[in-house]
C-alpha cells in the first residue's frame, strides 16, 4: 500500500486550525501602513523597468520612498513606545 504524503499534507494544510490568530491580525494591521507604502514604492519602480525615468518617475520615487521610510519609522516608535513600561519612550 502506497501512502501519497504530499497530497495528505496539501488536504491538511488548509484546515480550520491554520486560520490567523486575533494576534497575527493585529500585527499585520499594525504593519499595513509600512505594506501598502512599500507597494506603492515598488508601482513606482516598476514603471521605470522598460523605460529611461523621466522627472516626474523620479519624484514619483523618491516621494514613494520617503512615504515608505515614514512609516517604517512610525511603526517602529509606535512599536517601541509600546513595549517601553510606562510608555517612556
């Protein structure tokens, strides 16, 4: 009898138990800021793949890219300022 391992695990691997828990989601809402800024950054790079970047494509960047670092930085004091006892930061 052959036992097929791989389909076992592909059934099993999407069962109710793997669903996010309440933590994971609120982590990942916490962090959809930092996200969809480095989505919009990677738009805009994406658009410079099949051409020469005109002016506007490397303002478009660079604005994308400074959205992208402010709220990393944002995140991370938020971040910091949370596990701080206290809220010192």
């Amino acid at each position: 009898m052959n036992h097929i391992v791989t389909v076992q695990d592909a059934v099993t691997a999407f069962a109710d138990f793997m669903e996010p828990t309440k933590a994971e989601l609120d982590a990942i809402e916490q962090e959809m800021p930092v996200i969809l800024a480095d989505v919009d950054l990677l738009d805009a790079q994406i658009i410079t793949l099949d051409r020469t970047p005109t002016e506007l494509d490397e303002r478009r960047i660079r604005r994308a890219r400074r959205r992208a670092l402010a709220a990393r930085v944002t995140l991370v004091n938020r971040t910091a300022s949370a596990s701080q006892p206290g809220g010192a930061a």
